[in-house]
C-alpha cells in the first residue's frame, strides 16, 4: 500500500488542519515568506548521553563527504561509517519511506523533502545540546524558514544557480553583469561547448530569471510554457548537453561553459587534467537566481542517535567542514569559514570567488518550494515536451 | 528418467514436468510484473511522497494520465519521439544487417581451429560491461578525443557528442552488433550447403546461388537477429544518454527515464512501457508469422 493520509502522522494531519484527502496542501510548506515551525511528535533524545560504539550508517549522495574526514571521526570515536548512496532526491524519500534504506543520518536531502519526511514520521529532532558547532552556521540557517528553530535538521552546503566557464577560452564575458549573463547560454557562438542542468525544477526556473521573473514556482502555465519553448531556444542555439557533471566536462576541456550549481565549479579544480592551472575556471551568478542548501537529518529509527550527533557536530567544526570542501567543493554553510581560509588553505583560485556564496546573496536568491501535484504535474509536461526535442 | 517402454502419454508428461519450472518462472517474473506496471499506469500518484501508488483492481483503475500520453504519443511531442525511435531503430538493424551478415556468413564457411577462434573474438564485446565500452566511446569522441582528431585529419570536423544522430545510431550499431551476429552464425552454420552447391551445378552465378539460395535459407536467422536486437532497442536510453544527452536525439526510453526517474508523474512513463509493449509486440508477431511461412516453404 503506498503511502496516503492514512500513513501521516496523526498529529502532523491536526496541526496542517487534519482531513482524509492526503493532498500534499496539508503538508507545511514553509516558504522564505511564511516560514514554519514543523510539528514535533516525539522528543529528542536526552541530554548527556554518551556516544554508542559500533557502526554508524549514513545515506547520502556519493563523494559528498571526504574519506579523510571521515576516517577522522571513525579514529576518534572508535567507531566505523557505512555510507549508502543516492542519485537522486526522489530516490532517496522513496528508499526512506519503504524502509529499503536503514540507516542512522540522511544528508544532502533539501526543504522539498522536509515536509513528507515528517508528515511520514521518519525523522526525529536534534538535540542541541549535542552541537556546539551549531553557531558556526550561518545565522539565516540556524533558523530556517522550512524548518524554523532547525528542529529537524541541520544546514550542510549552500549554493548559487548560475553559468560556470572557462576563462581561458574565447567568451565574452562581459555579459556577466546584472541579468545579462544568461543570454551567454543562448548564444550560437558557443554551438557544441555549453552543457545545462538535467533537473527540471532548476532548468526551467532559469529562463524565467533571465526574463526577470522571481516567482520560480509558477502555477502559471503559460509562464512555465514560455519558459520550455525559451530552453527551445537554446537547443537550438547551442546544442546544448543535458546532464549534471559540468563539475567534470568544464575542467576536462570539453565544454566551455555549463549551467549549474556554485558548488560543482567550486569542485572543479579537482577534475583538471595535471598541471593546468585551476584559474582557468570561473562562475557568475546574479542577484536574481536560485540558491539554496542542503542539511543532515537524524533518522526516527536510527540505533545510534548520539554517535549521529557527534557526526553531525563533527562536519560543523571550521577545520573538519574546510577539510571536507576541499574534497566535496560545496561550501559548507558555516558563517565561521572565511574567503580567505578558502584560498590560502583549500586553494581556491580567485577566478572563483564569484562562486562563493555570501549570507547576503544567500537570502536574497530565489528558492524553490515544494509544488502541490497538480502544479508540479504543468511543470513535468513542459519538462518531458522539451526534452522530447 | 523414461524408460524405453515409457508410452506416449508418460513422455508428454515428462516434458510438461521439465516445463513447468520455467513456466512458473515465466508466470511470476514476467505475468506479475507487466501487470503491476498496467497497475502503476492506471493508478494514482502519492500526493505526499509523490510516488507510484498501483491500483490492483482494473475496476478501479483510471484512465485520465494514459488518455493525455496516448494522445502525445498519436499527435503530440511523444510522436515526434516515437518516430524518431523507430528511425533509429530501423537504421541501426540495417546497418547491423550489412555489417553483421558477411562476419557471420565468413564464420559460418570456416572449420575447425579458425572458425573456433573466429567465434571467440566475436564474443570478446561481451567481456566488457556495454556501460564500459560506450564510456570509452565518450572519451574517444570528445573534441579533443583520439577518434575526433583522426577524423579531423581526414577533413571530418564536427561535434560528435552534441545531439548528432549518427553518433547514436552508430551507438546502438556498436552495442547490438554482436547480438544479431551470433543468431545469424547459428543459421548459417544449419544450413544445407550441398543446396547452394546444387545451384551452382545448374549454372547459377555466385550472386544468384546466393539470392536465391543462401539468403531465402537465411531468413529466419536474420529475422531472429533483427527482433533479438530490434525489441532492446526501442526501449535503449542509455547509448543516447551517453552519447548525446540532447533533446534532439531522445528516445522513447529517455521519455521512460524521466517520468519513472525524475518526476512525480511515474504513471506516465508506466503507460509509455505498455505503449512500447504493444509496439514490440507487434514486431514479434510479425516475427513468428515469418518464421512460421519460412518453416512452411522449407518443408
């Protein structure tokens, strides 16, 4: 049987206005402008509990945690890490809800997945008492407009929409201003070496940025159309590759310019070829794109909650999170870790300083919300009519 | 095991005995699981989780989804889709056909060592993963890739990796070749050569014995090839995703990815696996007709 009302949480249905229909309206969607506090139908685990032995199991997207930092935790709690991966988020709510995956931490999951998370009652709250690195995320994070007074969940990585590109190739960068920059994407001059996100939600908000819009969860059909026949355009234009691993094709020489996420090019100078030059990769974003992050959510049937914390607590310490971007190249969402720290100590190269996103930049992005099924079902026929060609 | 006084009705209950294991086989990983994706197609959507929810009861079962891709599928963006498969398909067996029946004819002509050795080296693809040996191809096609240099010699310059469809129909020739030549072999190892020498004896050309003769003869190894190869075709997506990964040259496999993959609307692409289902079903009935006449005429 899948998962219907009759599956939420009882108190979760009262809290969101109860009701037998399980339409997803009955969820908290917390948005930048009405933020909320989930429900929380059962307490976190007590204070001042030791750390158990044995082996901690983490869900989580693959290279998205250092080996080496890892290996650290596991040397000083005694203790081992399993890691179980996913590729994609939907994936991952699905393997979480059927119970396919056990395990003690879910990372990398979004505020799109927070919602049925909890609604399924599949997650329990931190215990702050346990981070006392928590101060070191950025203030907007500590209390997030999913999830307000970070009940659930605990911020890992932020990132910029926006174009990384190859400053040693012959672009004009000079669009790279204001709302300009997009346009790069649809020039024919760079027919064959322009590679686009293949995640529709992301992919068809960004031609409504470049028109200026800010409303990049439209229930509008005829914007999320307009939206397919400009993406249109661009096939047209350049010939553009659909996938996510710009991270590689750029720093491999084989595009010259992709849409993608800040922190794929922030990951970029792991995947030159030896001895070039990591300046040789840059990123733009505007004002006016999408930004968002990731966090690390404590598991409802997780056997070593505490040893989850400290894992959790561990990723949150400057040093640990600094070792780990150097690996990852998502930036952690510590207001501790300086610009400066990134260069001298991970040497990040100043072509990519535009890649790092600032807590001002961070709030001032555009986030995409959790869309009800019918409004996500307009958005899911523009997406399959344009990757129909 | 029957004996030799065993009567006719033990035998026939003998082999029904040894089918029946594959037959149950059959009934639960093939029955079960196209009627659970005729559940999945007909069914709801999870409005929390956003997954399939299948409805087992075809009394209860909803038509709406299937309605809006079939009517895709007939004259919306599906069909361009669907054409654009098929094409792909009916080139990429053709070239197979061209390229795979002389190796196999070749193979089927040799004795002893040679021929042994000659089948080892067509089943050589086979030790490596296709996943492996089309990431190569990747590499090899990349701008600055071996193949795109060499080709670039010879006054080739183009992308090969940004929506060309000959890159993917060369993609599905590559992967699939060596599955149309083993049939092939087989039936042409079966053949009666004494027929085409026969022909040769009453003034027929090497061409004409061959025409008339070696290919009539051939014909159900080649239709068996075709369909063994046609049938993963239709619902391939990763020689494109690989290769191409433009919309210019997504097929109907892609269109499955994403729907069961990527989106919420993962009844949608159950419809388009029944909607390729009954396609493909149709190619194999035209192949089982065809064999059936070819059996006909041999006898």
């Amino acid at each position: 049987m899948g998962l219907g009302a009759a599956a939420l949480s009882p108190a979760l249905l009262a809290a969101c206005g109860g009701g037998s229909g399980g339409s997803s309206e009955q969820l908290p969607i917390g948005t930048p402008q009405n933020p909320v506090r989930l429900p929380v139908t059962r307490e976190p685990i007590a204070d001042g509990l030791a750390p158990e032995s044995g082996t901690l199991r983490i869900y989580d997207y693959a290279d998205y945690l250092n080996p080496d930092t890892i290996a650290r935790f596991e040397s000083t709690y005694g203790v081992e890490v399993e890691l179980s991966t996913f590729a994609t988020e939907e994936e991952a709510l699905i393997k979480l809800r059927s119970g396919a995956v056990d395990a003690d931490l879910a990372i990398g999951l979004t505020d799109l997945s927070i919602a049925p998370l909890v609604a399924a009652d599949l997650l329990q709250p931190f215990n702050r008492s346990y981070l006392s690195n928590f101060t070191n995320l950025i203030a907007g994070l500590q209390d997030p407009y999913y999830d307000q007074g970070s009940q659930y969940t605990v911020a890992q990585f932020i990132y910029a929409n926006g174009i990384g590109y190859r400053t040693d190739r012959n672009l004009d960068t000079s669009v790279f201003t204001g709302n300009e920059g997009w346009n790069a994407l649809w020039d024919s001059r760079y027919r064959g070496r322009v590679g686009i996100l293949d995640f529709y939600r992301d992919t068809l908000s960004m031609p409504m940025l470049r028109r200026g819009l800010t409303d990049v969860n439209t229930s509008d059909r005829a914007v999320v159309e307009q939206a397919g026949a400009d993406l249109a355009e661009v096939v047209q234009a350049v010939q553009p590759q659909l996938d996510g691993i710009s991270y590689q094709e750029i720093p491999a020489g084989n595009r010259d310019l992709g849409f993608c996420w800040s922190g794929e090019m922030l990951a970029g100078p792991g995947y030159l070829p030896e001895g070039v030059d990591p300046s040789v990769l840059g990123f733009w974003y505007p004002g006016n794109t999408l930004t968002g992050n990731d966090f690390y959510c404590l598991l409802a049937k997780s056997t070593r909650p505490v040893l989850a914390h400290a894992f959790v607590d561990f990723f949150l310490d400057v040093d640990n999170a600094l070792e780990n971007q150097l690996y990852v190249g998502y930036q952690p969402a510590l207001q501790a870790i300086e610009t400066e720290q990134l260069i001298e100590r991970n040497g990040l190269p100043e072509s990519l300083i535009d890649a790092l996103v600032t807590p001002e930049r961070y709030e001032s992005g555009q986030r995409l919300v959790r869309l009800s099924p019918e409004v996500d079902a307009i958005w899911v026929d523009v997406w399959s009519e344009f990757i129909a060609g | 095991m029957s004996g030799p006084s065993s009567s006719p009705a033990d035998r026939r209950r003998l082999w029904s005995g040894l089918a029946l294991p594959g037959s149950l086989w059959l009934a639960v990983f093939f029955l079960v699981p196209a009627y659970t994706i005729a559940c999945v197609a007909f069914g709801r959507v999870d409005p929390v989780f956003r997954d399939a929810v299948p409805v087992w009861n075809p009394l209860q079962w909803q038509f709406d989804d299937a309605g809006e891709v079939m009517s895709s599928v007939i004259s919306g963006p599906l069909r361009g889709v669907l054409l654009r498969t098929t094409a792909y398909v009916i080139v990429a067996v053709a070239v197979c056909l061209v390229a795979g029946y002389p190796i196999a004819y070749y193979v089927a002509r040799q004795t002893g060592t040679r021929r042994t050795v000659l089948l080892g080296l067509m089943v050589i693809p086979f030790w490596v993963s296709l996943l492996m040996r089309l990431l190569s191809w990747v590499n090899l096609l990349e701008p600055d890739g071996l193949a795109s240099r060499a080709l670039r010699i010879v006054g080739i310059d183009r992308q090969w990796l940004n929506g060309s469809h000959i890159t993917v129909v060369f993609g599905l020739v590559y992967g699939y070749l060596p599955f149309l030549i083993l049939p092939l072999y087989a039936a042409l190892d079966r053949l009666d050569w004494r027929l085409v020498e026969a022909a040769r004896d009453l003034g027929a050309t090497t061409t004409q014995a061959f025409r008339w003769v070696t290919l009539p003869l051939s014909r159900a190894g080649i239709a068996a090839g075709s369909v063994l190869i046609a049938l993963p075709m239709f619902g391939d997506y990763y020689t494109t995703d690989l290769l191409s990964r433009s919309p210019r040259t997504a097929m109907m496999g892609t269109q499955i990815d994403f729907f069961l993959n990527g989106s919420s609307q993962k009844q949608k692409g159950a419809t388009l696996v029944l909607v390729l289902a009954v396609l493909l079903a149709l190619v194999m009935t035209w192949y089982l007709v065809s064999l059936a006449r070819t059996r006909r005429e041999q006898s």
